[in-house]
C-alpha cells in the first residue's frame, strides 16, 4: 500500500515529489558528514601527535599539519633549515616577545637506524626540550625519573656567545662527494676587514685553507691587503704546508703557521696574522680583537648540492675593531673600529659571486649571489639581509643589482670597467627596499688561472669600497639611512 501511495503521489505530483525526495538526500548527507567530522574529532583527540599546548604551529612551507601527523610521501625527510636560527631570531626573538609568550621546538617522526650487534634497525624517533615543552604546556605525565634539558638543550634554545660563535664558523673537510678534478679548488677561509676613523685606509685580513682537505694535496695562505683611497693596494701573503695548518670541525679556531684566528671564552675573537709583500720584502702584522655586535649574524648557508658546495656564514655583521695593523716599523691603531667578519667554503671552480655588506645607522646589511659556470651551472638568486638592535629585521629578493659604470683602466692590456653606482631594488607585501651604492674606491685583481676562480668571459675581480643608502618600507617603519660599506663583483 505504502508503495502504491508513493508512486501515485510521484505520478500526480511529480515536481513537488522529487523536490521532496532531493531535501531527504541532501539533509542524510549532510547528517553522514556531521557524523564523519565527529568521529575524526574524537580520533584526534586521542592522537598524541596532536595533544598538546600552544596556539600556533610552525612547519615548513608548503607541508600541512595532516602530512606530518599521517607521514605520508611528502612528509618524508622533512626539515626546518636553520632551525636554531628560527628560534632564536625568529619567534623566540626579543621583537616578537609583546605576542609570544613561549616557542617549543619539537620534531617527531624521524626516521633513524639504530646498529647493534644483531643488525641495524629503522626506528622512528622524537625529539622535544623539556622546559620548552612544559612553557606551551605540553609536557607529559612522568611516571617516574626526571625529565630536564641537559647540555645539548641549552645549547639549542641559549648557546653562549662561544659556543654560538663555533656553532656557525667551524670548519670542514672536502666532501667524498666533489669529482676528482675539482677537489683542488676546494677552499674555506675566515676573512676580516677593519676601516680607519676617517674611511681613507682599510684592512682585508683572510686566512684560508685550500686544496683536498685533510688527505690531499692542501695548504694554507695567509693574505692582507691593504688599501688607501686613491692609492695602490699593498699586498702581503705568505704560504705554508699543510703540515702547518690547524683547524677543526667542530670550532671556529684555526692556525696558520704562526697566524690564527681563536675565539675567546666571551665570544670575541682574537686574529693574529702576518705576511709579506712580494719584491719589497715588508712584514705586515696584524693584532686586532674583533668584537661582533649581538645578535647581529647571518647564520649560514650552503648551495649546489653535493657535487658543488658554495657555502657562506656571517658571524659578524656589525662588529668593532681594536688593535693594530703594522707595516714595518709603521702602525695605525685600532680602538672600536667598524669591523666585520664572514666564512666561505667550497669548490671555488667557475665561480663569480656579488656581494657587499654596509653599516647604515642602525641597520646592518648583507647582499649577495654565487653563480656557477660550465658542468653542474648555478645561479642562485640575490638576496638582501638585514638586522637591527634586535637582531634579524627582514630578508628580500632582488631580481639583479644594476651597475652605472663611471671609468675603466688597464690591467694587463685588458680595459676593465669600474662601476660608478649600483641599485639593487624590491618589493614584498608592504614591504620595499632599495639599496643605493656610490663607489669611492676601487681594486682591480686579474683572474689567477691556477685558482679557477672565475669562470671564462669574467677574469677580474673588483673589490670596492663606498657609500651606500637604505631607503623604502619595512614592518610598517620607514627607511632612510646612509653608511658606508665594502662591495664585490666580477668584470
């Protein structure tokens, strides 16, 4: 009878029945929906991935909070670069503290392989820091023991000055993976500049290891040059064995014959360093304590995979100079001078590179490109960094820096062409930068073949010192600065 009913009522009424029967469907899938959503409620609940205190959680770009709970493909080998970095100037960093009250680093996961005696194997491991843990309120019941940060925890969340020092500028050893016939262009070298009270007279001071470190054919070079506006640099180097050099994996020190650089229990750093200049016979000697400004780094970065290692680590930005650089019998006197410090290492075959740092007010500055010929070619795009009193300030992508060239000279019969100015500009968000460069002075180094150093078609580098000007647009604060900086190209 019922179904008599329903089809006489679909035969008289047709359009007014379906209109019915279509509201009956929908309003069952919705309440299935209803029911589904429920139910993974109530499993997530339960899910100790997602227990937990906190308001906010911070993963890489582009991985949702589903693919690190389910482990799926995408979430396989997953990282933060830098993490330490993050967390110190990022979101635990003194300009954020009006807003976040507590950050909890956490990993979870992981894919690990344990060796014993009965084989290898795959275990998923977890890593979280016991106080930060408990500060977003997250921290498990302990059944029983202690759950407290240890050494390597304290390190993670508030390195001292040294340990954070030696965390970014230790050395390494020419990966198994750089070909055969490029291990010879393996280099690492830590490099320091020093400017006079008046900017007429600055200091390059590198001390640099090359070769195929540590089994190779390697040594170490000792280089200071020295310029005056207007004048010729002077040139002082000194090579040794490797017998002669010292350095190490896990620390910023290293030895050089008699130079060395160290770093000091306050995290200062103390270079000693002394070459001559070839016809002339002078000994240059350089006594300085650089002393880095908190805060103000770059924490490191390395490109081109494992065949091309390019890798560059600031741990000096804005820092002071005290000390003396002496020629002879001559010496200039350093007391707090504008300094700066940074560490290169890598195959250093094919390669050209822009670069230039700048103290300008109270902002400091870091730009910079490293771009690969022939096999294996890189071209990394240009970045700009910038930090403040409170450390990290913002990171920008211009899309080129543009040189107007103001004059040439002749080095060897070849006419090489000096900028005048340079521009480097972009915008992100609300955010603008633009970085305005006017170049005082200028030295011209022709490409040394047995280095391969450059790639074809761009056999000078040019070292340049000068005046550079900060304007645009950042968190809402207006830029207007001008200071002074060092700058390079190749031509």
């Amino acid at each position: 009878m019922i179904v008599r009913l329903a089809f006489g009522g679909l035969r008289d009424r047709p359009w007014r029945s379906l209109f019915l029967l279509a509201g009956f469907g929908l309003g069952v899938g919705v309440m299935i929906v209803l029911l589904a959503i429920g139910e993974a409620m109530v499993l997530q609940s339960k899910d100790e991935k997602l227990v937990g205190g906190g308001t906010i959680s911070v993963l890489p770009e582009g991985l949702s909070l589903e693919v690190m709970k389910t482990g799926g493909v995408g979430g396989m080998f997953v990282s933060i670069a830098n993490a330490r970095f993050v967390h110190r100037q990022v979101l635990a960093s003194p300009r954020l503290a009006s807003v976040v009250t507590a950050v909890a680093p956490q990993t979870d996961g992981a894919l690990l392989y344990v060796r014993t005696d009965q084989g290898e194997f795959p275990v998923r491991a977890m890593g979280e820091i016991p106080s930060a843990t408990r500060a977003v309120g997250a921290a498990p019941i302990i059944a029983s023991g202690a759950w407290e940060d240890d050494a390597h925890d304290r390190r993670f969340l508030a390195p001292s000055l040294q340990e954070l020092r030696h965390e970014m500028d230790h050395f390494h050893v020419t990966p198994p993976s750089v070909p055969e016939g490029e291990r010879a262009s393996w280099g690492e070298w830590h490099y320091f500049n020093v400017i006079s009270a008046d900017a007429k007279r600055w200091a390059f001071i590198t001390l640099s290891v090359g070769g195929d470190v540590p089994n190779g054919e390697h040594g170490g070079q000792v280089l200071i040059t020295v310029h005056e506006e207007g004048k010729r640099e002077r040139r002082f180097e000194t090579f040794v064995s490797n017998a002669l050099v010292v350095l190490d994996t896990t620390r910023a020190d290293l030895a050089i014959g008699e130079s060395r650089v160290e770093v000091m229990p306050d995290g200062r750093y103390r270079v000693q360093a002394s070459a001559r200049e070839a016809g002339t016979g002078a000994e240059a000697r350089v006594e300085l304590v650089v002393d880095p400004q908190t805060g103000a780094y770059f924490p490191g970065a390395s490109i081109g995979g494992e065949r091309f290692v390019s890798g560059y680590a600031v741990p000096a930005l804005r820092a002071t100079a005290t000390g003396s650089l002496c020629i002879a019998r001559a010496c200039e006197r350093y007391d707090a001078a504008p300094s700066y410090h940074d560490h290169n290492w890598g195959v250093w075959q094919d390669v050209t590179w822009e670069w230039g740092s700048a103290r300008l007010g109270a902002y400091s500055l870091l730009y910079g490109r490293v771009a690969r010929g022939g096999e294996g070619a890189v071209d990394e795009p240009l970045f700009v960094y910038l930090v403040d009193s409170l450390g990290f300030a913002g990171v920008f992508r211009p899309r080129s820096i543009t040189y107007e060239d103001g004059r040439r000279v002749t080095i060897a019969g070849r006419s090489v062409r000096i900028p005048a100015k340079g521009t480097l500009f972009d915008a992100r968000g609300r955010d603008t930068l633009r970085i305005e460069l006017e170049i005082e002075d200028a030295a011209v180094s022709p490409m040394r073949a047995r280095r391969s150093q450059a790639a074809p078609g761009t056999p000078h580098f040019l070292q340049m010192k000068g005046r550079a000007r900060l304007t645009g647009r950042l968190g809402g604060r207006v830029l207007n600065e001008e200071g002074r900086g060092f700058f390079e190209t190749w031509r």
